[in-house]
C-alpha cells in the first residue's frame, strides 16, 4: 500500500527546492491550508509590510501552486493618499503624530481561494481576493478581485478569460475536492486531470 502525502512535510519531494507552506509558518496572521506548495524556501519572506498592528491577514486555500518570487504586499506598505503628501514624516524621525488606522487607506484581508495557481514574478496587492481555481500569469500584477476559475495576466491583472462554462465552475465548487479525506482524493486524482469536461460533469453530479 502506498503512503499517502503528508501535508505537514515541510519538503515533499526530496532534493527538489518546493516547500509545503502550511508547517513553515510561524506568524498567526497568516493562515495557509493543506498540501499548498511555494517554488522555494522561506515563504514568509514573500509576505511583505505585515505588520500585526493593522491587524490584516493573508489567508490562502488549499492545494494552491505558488511560484518562485510571488510577493504578496500586505496593507503596511500603504501610504496616507487624502493629504496633499504621501510622504510618511511620522516613520523617519519628523514631528508629526502617527495618523489613525481609519485614516490610512486599508484594503482589509488578502484571501487566496483553493487550487490556485500564481505564476513566477507575479504581485498580489493589499486587500484582494483570489477565488478558487484561477490562475494568475507570470509577472501580474493584481490589484482587484479575481473571479472563480479565471485566469489574468499583465499589469494591472486583466481577466483573459474563465477555464471552464458556468456549469462546470458552480459544480467544482459545491464539490470542493479540496476540502475532502486525503484517500478519497487520490481516488479522483484521474477525474481531476480528465480533459474530458462533460465526462467530469456527470461525475460530479453523480457525486454530489
């Protein structure tokens, strides 16, 4: 019988430089699922302008594929914008009191949905949301939401187009094969690579 992969492994592949994210973390405000791997080491050195004091979070799915270099910019990185001056006189040793937290222009959590898959060199501004499925090109740089099983590319992020029609999408994700035991998703391993799409539907279906 063969053994099944263990999502607490920091290195699943010996000798190949990809980390399971999850058991490398050690700031509680970033949450990261299951069996998510980053394409080098030191994952939260990627998490930039993250300071606990804004109170932000950078919660990412399962079984999402992460490239090397993909930096994801956190709300510390924002600069007050409703002044005649972006500069931050409060940080490098002016007089000036430190602006409120609802003065500063946050953009909330960073959410990653499940089985997403972000290309090399590509940025995630504060604030936005990934849904489950996209794909996000090399070099992008994404600054407002992504829908479900989209795929975006260039600077600002622009939608290409969706992987699959409405149908398919809305299955996958009353499906959530993410979120199912590890044996039952080796036994769909060969539905979830089948390019066959109405076959996968009616699999689905009958699954559900």
């Amino acid at each position: 019988m063969s053994t099944l992969p263990n999502p607490n492994e920091t290195h699943p592949v010996p000798g190949f430089p990809v980390t399971y994210v999850k058991p490398t973390i050690t700031r509680p405000n970033i949450i990261v699922g299951d069996f998510t791997y980053y394409s080098g080491e030191d994952f939260e050195s990627r998490v930039t302008h993250h300071y606990e004091f804004y109170g932000d979070k950078l919660i990412i799915g399962k079984f999402c594929q992460i490239a090397a270099d993909v930096e994801f910019i956190m709300n510390g990185a924002n600069h007050k914008m409703n002044g005649a001056s972006t500069f931050p006189f409060y940080i490098l040793g002016w007089e000036q009191d430190v602006p409120p937290l609802s003065d500063m222009p946050l953009k909330g959590d960073t959410v990653v949905g499940n089985d997403v898959w972000i290309g090399q060199n590509a940025v995630m501004l504060p604030g936005v949301h990934i849904g489950d499925g996209a794909i996000i090109g090399a070099n992008s740089v994404v600054g407002s939401d992504v829908e479900p099983y989209t795929i975006v590319v260039g600077n600002p992020a622009k939608a290409v187009r969706k992987r699959f029609d409405d149908e398919l999408i809305a299955l996958l994700q009353e499906f959530r094969w993410w979120d199912k035991a590890t044996d039952e998703i080796q036994e769909l391993i060969p539905l979830l690579h089948d390019n066959d799409l109405d076959r996968v539907k009616r699999e689905i279906r009958a699954r559900l």
